[in-house]
C-alpha cells in the first residue's frame, strides 16, 4: 500500500515539473512562417534583405565630363568657371528672357558679331579603352536665341583630338534660330584611336541688333560604358 502511495506521488511530481518546464519553453518554441516556409523562434530578429539585384543587361552607366554645363557656379571675376572665351570677351549669365531650359542661368555671349566659348576634357586616363574601340561618348545641348526680326543663331562643334592637338572626327550641329522653344543637339559615337581630348565650342553669331543673342544651356558631355 505504502509502495503504492509513493509510486503516485512520483507520477504527480514528474508531470508538475514537466508541466512547469513546458510553459518556460513555450517561450522559444518555434514558429512556422507560411510565407517563408521555415521555422523561425519569437526572439529571432528578422534580418534585412540584402539589395543583391543585378542591373539589367544592356542598361548603360553614364559618367559626366563637362564642368559647369549649366553655367550655374557663380563668376569669377566676370568670368565663367571651367570655360574659355575663344571669341568675345563678354560671355557672361543669363536667367530670363526667355527663361533657361533648366535651373537658373545658361549662356550669353553678350555683345560681339562673332564668340566662342569652350572648354576641353581630358580624356587620356582611358587612352586603352579608346584605342581599343571600346569608349562611346554621348553629347547634348539646348539651343535657343532672343526672338526677333532675323534672329541670331547658336550651334555647337565637338572636335576630338589626338596628343597633339590635331583634330581627328567632329561633330557640328545645325545652326539653330529658335525664337520659341529650346532645341536639343545630340551627336552618340566612339572615339577614334588615338583621340587623348575632345574640345566643345559653343558659338554664337549676331545677325541683328547689338547683342549677340544665342543661347546655350544643358551642355552635356557623358562616357557610356
């Protein structure tokens, strides 16, 4: 009889601790994630995605050449940052009539019948992608002139040149009398072996009134990979 007591005993003190081990446990018992179709505990901390996308194939990567496009940076001196004056000596800012194509300023030429603004990039860091075939440029710029009675006109040269300045392919836009709308020049090609510069000219040319009146404004030199 006595054996028999203690034997119940022992079976209600097992199943009281096993009870009581079961409800710390429950705390950690995992949890089916439908969604993610494994098991996962309360306490795990769900991790961030890793971005591991690849771009899409054919997609190009473009890197800007042309410094103070837009003519936005404030002048120097009267002068505009990173561009030369190659004809004329009033290249200057203007922000309205007619309003620039983007932001707050583009490119006048001021007074003068004829001017030339440029600047040149120097291209000789990727010499062996180019004499390989292998570098395209992209070039684009907005066009516009005051509108008037036999308006001026502006247009733009691109000229890729080789070490020693010899001029090895170009790009000329049309001439552009736009009195009402900006008008997008755009050349796409590689560049020939051997080519180490390429030089944009914006030029402007006066055929009424006193002012050289052709605008520029977006003037765009990328590398597409």
């Amino acid at each position: 009889m006595h054996k028999l007591i203690r034997i119940c005993l022992l079976i209600v003190a097992t199943w009281v601790a096993m009870a009581c081990g079961n409800q710390e446990e429950s705390q950690y018992l995992p949890i089916f994630d439908d969604s993610a179709g494994v098991a996962r505990g309360d306490n795990d901390k769900e991790e961030p995605e890793e971005d591991t996308e690849e771009p899409e194939e054919g997609i190009q990567q473009l890197s800007e050449l042309i410094k103070n496009g837009g003519n936005e940076m404030d002048l120097i001196a009267g002068e505009i940052p990173y561009w030369n004056e190659d004809e004329g000596e009033n290249w200057t800012q203007r922000s309205s009539n007619p309003a620039p194509f983007e932001m707050d300023h583009y490119f006048y030429a001021g007074d003068g019948a004829y001017a030339i603004l440029s600047q040149t990039i120097d291209v000789s860091d990727i010499a062996e992608e180019i004499d390989n075939g292998d570098k395209e440029f992209q070039f684009y710029a907005y066009l516009r002139v005051y509108n008037q009675t036999n308006p001026d006109s502006s247009k733009v040269i691109v000229q890729y040149k080789n070490d020693m300045g010899d001029i090895l392919d170009s790009f000329e836009s049309f001439e552009s009398t736009a009195v009402d709308k900006w008008e997008r020049v755009e050349d796409i090609r590689h560049a020939v072996p051997d080519t180490r510069s390429i030089k944009i000219m914006l030029i402007a040319n006066r055929n009424n009134g006193n002012n050289n009146d052709g605008y520029f404004d977006m003037v765009s030199l990328k590398t597409l990979k």
